[in-house]
C-alpha cells in the first residue's frame, strides 16, 4: 500500500533540513521515489527524519553506516533499502 498524499505531504514537509546538502539528497530522493513509497517505507523515512542534521549527513554520505538511536530499526531490510535509494547518485 502506498502513502497517501497527507502522509507524503508530512514526509515532504519534515525534510525540509537546517543543512542545504540533506535538502537536495532528500529532494532528489522525493522526486525519484515519492510516488511509490509504501507506509513502511514512511515509517523508515520518519525515523531517518527525527535523527539531527549532522547524524542523519552522515548517513546519507556513508560516513557512517549507524548511529546508535537507531541501530536496531536499521538492521531491518526495509530501512536498508531506503538507506541505499537515499545513497544513490
């Protein structure tokens, strides 16, 4: 089952980041895969969305793999799957 607009509208609006490089990563993801998020990959998204700036930059440039909030939810399939889209070029 895919987001509904509210949902995507929510995800959308908490990207909105106080460092310019995770706006245009998240962006770019939005634009390429909005349409077809499911709600656990909302689910993911929000928890990628609650970390701070820095740790969530880290992520998405592969500085690091974890952080520890989140090192349970990110051996899931599913939160790897976002991780790597959110990592693409």
């Amino acid at each position: 089952m895919t987001l509904g607009n509210a949902e995507l509208y929510r995800l959308k609006s908490d990207a909105r980041r106080g460092l310019l490089e995770n706006d245009l990563i998240l962006q770019r993801f939005f634009e390429r895969y909005g349409s077809q998020l499911s709600v656990e990959d909302g689910r993911v998204l929000s928890l990628l969305l609650a970390l701070d700036d820095n740790d969530l930059m880290d992520l998405l440039i592969a500085r690091k793999d974890s952080v520890q909030t989140l090192e349970k939810e990110m051996q899931s399939d599913s939160f790897k799957v976002i991780l790597q889209k959110l990592r693409e070029k």
